[in-house]
C-alpha cells in the first residue's frame, strides 16, 4: 500500500479558489490497495473549521454558478492527464505494466477534458473561472491510472447531481452530454486499464454540490483571487479502515462530531441511500454494497444531505468479478 500526503484547503464557509484561503494545516491522504485485479482507492480530504470571516458564502444558485462549479472539476481534470502525459511518455507506462495503448487513450481523454474546458469558458465568458495550482499524488503511470479511475467517477456523479439544478434545456442538454462522456471515461479506465469492473450497477451516484467539492478541493492548492465565489463548502475527512469490506464490522475515523448527537453512515450506492447507526466509532457495512459506494456520516437516520452531513464523503471500491462475487 502507497500513501500520499499533501496540502489542501480547509473547509470554508465558501469558496472562492484563492491562495490567501489556504491553510497549512490541511492535508489529504490517498490509498491505494492493488490486487491483481483490484484497486481501492480510498480519498479523504482533513479539513479545517476556522472560516475567514471575510469570505462571504454565496447563496444563490443558477445557471452560471453551476456551469463555472463544472468548469472548475474541467479545469481541476485537464490539468491532470496535460501534466501526467507531460511526465509520462509511452515506455513509462509500459514499464508500470500497462498496455502500450493505454497512453495513447488517455491522449485522448485529455483532449476530451480541454475541450470541455474550452466549451465552458466559451459559454460563461469574461464570468469563467480560471483554472488553479493542483497536486496530484501519483508518482507512476500505475497510480496516475487509479486516480484518473477516481477522478471520472466524482466528475460523472457530480453532472448527475447538479443536473436537477439547471435551468436552461441547452445547458442541461449539453451537461448531459459531458456525462455521458465522462461516465464512458470512468468505465474505460475502470475496467480496460485498471481491469476492475466497468460499472457498479443499473444507475450510478449522484452528488451533491458540497460532496463534490469536498473530493475536489483535496486536490487544489491555490487560485486566483478573482476567481467567482461558489456557493460550496469542504466537510471534515471521513476514513475507513484498509480491510474494510461489505459484511464486516469497520472503524472509522473523523473530525467535529457533535456532542451527544446520535450519528449515522450513510451509504450511496446507486440511487439509494443505506442508513446504519455508528456505534463506539465503528460500522457495520451493508453486505450487499457492490463497486464503488460513496459513504458520509449524518445526524439523520433517514435521509443524508448537505445540511446534515458531518464528515465525508469517503470513496470505496468493492470489486466484483463476471460472476457478480466481491473480490476477496
């Protein structure tokens, strides 16, 4: 198992991607188990609490804000595979053990996620986010893969999410159709690269605004102050145990629980939220979770949203194989 640690911005009352909102005390750590045909990768971002009281959330929601919330994940996924595929010609992968086609794939993705970039900005125009300073903690084309896997998925549940917020048909045509492509990223990675499998069910996940950012702001160093406030906001790290599985019992570690409030993990899978109590720091996972599952910890026993969410989300990867059996 690898660990990677590195700086992240805090969780802040809201965002706008700026340097002077960084606080050292942040950082992110990201795991990844590896069998031979399995992949974990576990993203935890540890948040800080202490807003700058000059930072004004903001609260209103429309088409602009959603399309510069896109821009910024485009900005944040571009930059990824321009400065992975700067670093790592074809021998490197092969050398890691991938296919001698897979760079040649992923060439292919980036041009995807610049284009994006490029409709985004287009669209938005003098209003358009500019893209920030990132750290991305992979260190061979191996790692590079499991986090791209990560990465898609978040970006595919986050047009899923964000979908029902959008306003002109247009805009939530054209979304649609970069979830589209984005979901056919993940499932490309996930399954030809990684060789897991493809998808993790008959619907995926959709994600709030402030579950997304949480994902995505482990990543971010810094941006420019004149950058456009995003009505959005960081939740402290929430952490499995490595061995975690469905069927077991498994620890979980996070910041700022309430005092003698009863608390809850909440499982995403699909369409459907499983609710199961938090008992002396510790789950029971769901037996029946497959593929990839979102989990965040509630103070409600029902429903989780973002105004009763305490910690997370946590990304885990239950692998199955044809025969739809977990991958021990």
């Amino acid at each position: 198992m690898a660990e990677f640690g590195f700086q992240s911005p805090g969780s802040f009352r809201s965002y706008r991607t700026s340097s002077q909102f960084v606080p050292s005390s942040a950082r992110v750590n990201i795991h990844f188990e590896m069998k031979t045909s399995f992949i974990t990768l576990a993203v935890s971002a540890l948040a800080v609490y202490a807003a700058p009281s000059s930072v004004k959330r903001a609260t209103a929601i429309d088409d602009a804000t959603i399309l510069n919330f896109a821009l910024t994940l485009e900005h944040l996924e571009n930059a990824f595979y321009r400065d992975a595929l700067a670093k790592f010609d074809e021998k490197a992968f092969v050398k890691a053990g991938l296919p001698t086609w897979a760079r040649g794939r992923f060439a292919q993705i980036a041009a995807h996620e610049k284009a994006h970039v490029g409709f985004l900005s287009s669209a938005l125009g003098d209003k358009a986010t500019q893209p920030c300073t990132y750290n991305f903690p992979y260190n061979d084309p191996k790692s590079f893969a499991a986090l791209s896997q990560i990465l898609e998925g978040v970006g595919t549940s986050a047009y899923l999410g964000a979908a029902h917020l959008i306003e002109n048909k247009d805009y939530l045509t054209a979304a649609a159709s970069v979830l589209a492509t984005e979901a056919r990223h993940v499932s490309w990675v996930a399954s030809a690269v990684n060789h897991g499998s493809g998808w993790s069910g008959a619907f995926d996940v959709p994600l709030t605004l402030n579950t997304v950012f949480t994902l995505a702001a482990a990543f971010i160093e810094s941006c420019p102050s004149t950058n456009p406030t995003l009505p959005v906001k960081a939740f402290p790290a929430l952490t499995f145990a490595a061995k975690a599985a469905p069927g077991s019992t498994s620890t979980i570690t996070f910041e700022g629980a309430p005092a003698d409030t009863p608390l809850f993990a909440v499982f995403f899978t699909g369409l459907s939220q499983i609710v199961v109590p938090i008992q002396g720091g510790s789950v029971d996972i769901p037996k029946d979770l497959v593929g990839v599952v979102y989990a965040v910890v509630s103070t409600n026993d029902t429903v989780a949203n973002d105004e009763n969410i305490v910690a997370g989300p946590a990304v885990l990867d239950f692998e199955f194989n044809s025969n739809g059996q977990l991958v021990k």
